[in-house]
C-alpha cells in the first residue's frame, strides 16, 4: 500500500517482465505518469522505483464476483458495468437506511468487511450523475448528490466528465464555446441536435439531470463491450493485439459473473481521422472459454486496414445464451447440449 504499483500484459513466461503494455495502475504509479496502455519500457521510464506485476485474471474474476455478489444485497436491479465497476437501482432497498449517505457508507463498509478493497460510491438520480459522482472523491469516496443539487454539482464540471463524451466531442464543444457542463445545460437543445444529431440531444438532458437511461438487469444484455484508446495511433499489429488482450479477461470476467454463453466476438478500430470499422466472427455453438475470444481475435485482426493508424479499439460479445440457473457449470451446459444432439 502506498507504493506505485503498475500490472502489466505481457506474453513472457518466467519472473522477469522485459515487455508488454500497462493494463492498470495504482494512483501512486500515475502520479508518475504511467497510463494504462503504456508500453512496460516507457512505464518503467517513468517510474523506475515502481512495483511491475503480471496481470491474473483468475484473481480479478474472483474478485469481481464476490463485490457483484456483495453489492446484490443492496440492489432492487444491478447492471455490472465492468470488471470494477456496477450501477445500482436502489430505490426499494436504500428506505432502509435512514440517508442516503448512511447506505453508501453500508456499501463501502460490506465490501471493505467482506471482500477487503475500498471503493468509491457515487449516489444521484440519474446514471450519468451517478457515475461522475462516483469518480468524484476516488479514491475511496463517497458523494451524494440529491435531486435538486444535480444542476449545481454538474455545472462547474468540464462535459470530459460525462462518459461517452470523448475528446473528439469535447474539442467540438468546446469550439462552439461550450467546455462546461452549466454551459451545456444552457445551451438550447435544438443547436445541439443541429450539430450532433440525438447524441446532442442526449448531452443536454445529462447537463440538466434530466437523462432517464435505466439500469438494466444482467438478463437484458443484447451485448457487452470495451474500449481502449492508444497511448498514440498506429499501424504496429503488436500494439493493437496488445491494447486487445487486457479485455479479453474483462470481457470473460463479465459474462462469467452473469451466467452468459456467447456467440459472437466483434473488434472495432477507430483510425485516426475518427473513422470507425468494425469486424465480427460467430461461432456455431456457445462458447464460455477466454480461449475462444483470443481465436476470435486473432482471425479478425487479418481483417482490418492497417494502411491509416488506429487510435483506439474496442472488443464486444453478443449473441447471448443465459445459462439455466440449475447448470453448476459452463462445461456442463455445453456437454448437456452436445447430448441432446446425439
């Protein structure tokens, strides 16, 4: 505790990590400025007294499953986000407690108590709020932000703030003299809409706390996806397998925790000049293996133009089969099937 601690991807077996790509750090190793997705040497660079650890995705996947099941407990409906991160719908559940600041602090406790890591809690009206509150004091925070303190809270924040406004509609905004989330509120709808279609409309609905985005049950995903934006654009095939293989565990972990078999593995690139394209393999039958993620991907990378450089990717599970509650495992769920078709 205390240290820079740095956790890196690398395809190399034995002790000593020589290359590979940061997949997360601790608030002590960015101060430093390591960044998730770094190469291991310009990490090391940076912060040469740091403590480097492979990653263990068996590890996180056991974790994250016991604060999901933790957080449960506290939750009418529960959305896992993430491998670290989940919204709750708690609208039932939180009158037991006598504020809402006392039912985050019960969150923060049970996982403390239960599973031994802190968080950070964020607790607003909507899901958009909710999640900048929730990054608001990290680490180990806990905001609440009540119905008619929404606007004030958001107002003096820059619209980066807000998930899924990126830097390319950042610098839009901000060229139309919009940087912050009180000038966003302000701006009439219509304009926004003008220039950004119903994504603007959306912006202004979040400025305003007036998003009404649900949080959907793990029985409602249609498909389950993340991103990565490179340390900067390339066409080096090394680095874009590289920025992709962190998620294979994420992604894994995440269906595991909601009891899900997949079909479909899908890889996007947005190149440099903001263009996006996407490639996508289906498999015959269910698969439930991280293994059959990496197949995937390593078929689809052939796939791709790699004459313009890629500034972020992104890979994606669909086509969804839920495992029967009574199923102990994945395995069985699948041998019962290949039974049934002899």
């Amino acid at each position: 505790r205390g240290k820079p601690v740095i956790v890196v991807m690398t395809p190399e077996d034995g002790e000593i990590i020589t290359r590979g790509a940061v997949a997360s750090c601790s608030y002590e190793a960015r101060a430093f400025g390591v960044r998730s997705g770094m190469s291991y040497l310009k990490a090391r660079e940076l912060c040469p007294g740091g403590v480097y650890l492979r990653t263990n995705f068996s590890l996180y996947e056991e974790v994250s499953s016991r604060v999901m099941g933790e957080l449960e407990a506290f939750a009418d409906k529960l959305e896992v986000a993430s491998i670290d991160e989940a919204y709750l719908d708690s609208t039932r559940r939180a009158q037991e407690y006598a504020s809402p600041e006392e039912f985050g602090e019960a969150i923060k406790r049970t996982i403390k108590e239960r599973v031994g890591l802190t968080c950070s809690v964020g607790i607003a009206p909507t899901k958009a709020c909710a999640k900048i509150a929730s990054d608001y004091r990290k680490p180990d925070g806990l905001t609440v932000v009540r119905p008619s303190q929404v606007k004030s809270f958001l107002a003096p924040l820059e619209v980066g703030r807000v998930a899924g406004i990126g830097p390319k509609t950042q610098a839009a905004l901000e060229g139309m003299g919009i940087r912050l989330l009180g000038e966003l509120a302000a701006t009439p709808p219509y304009i926004l809409e003008e220039r950004f279609g119903r994504v603007g409309v959306w912006m202004w609905l979040v400025a305003n706390g007036e998003d009404n985005d649900p949080v959907e049950p793990q029985s409602e995903y249609k498909s389950i996806s993340t991103e990565h934006t490179l340390e900067r654009p390339t066409t080096d095939t090394v680095i874009i397998r590289g920025a992709l293989q962190p998620m294979v565990g994420e992604l894994h972990s995440r269906i595991s925790s909601l009891g899900l078999l997949y079909r479909t593995v899908g890889i996007k690139f947005v190149y440099k000049d903001f263009k996006v394209a996407t490639r996508d393999h289906s498999y015959r039958e269910p698969r439930g293996d991280p293994a059959s993620i990496e197949q995937a991907i390593t078929l689809l990378l052939g796939r791709f133009d790699y004459t313009k450089p890629v500034r972020k990717v992104g890979l994606r599970l669909s086509s969804f089969i839920k495992i029967p509650e009574n199923q102990k495992t994945i395995e069985e769920w699948i041998t019962q099937g290949a039974n049934k078709d002899q």
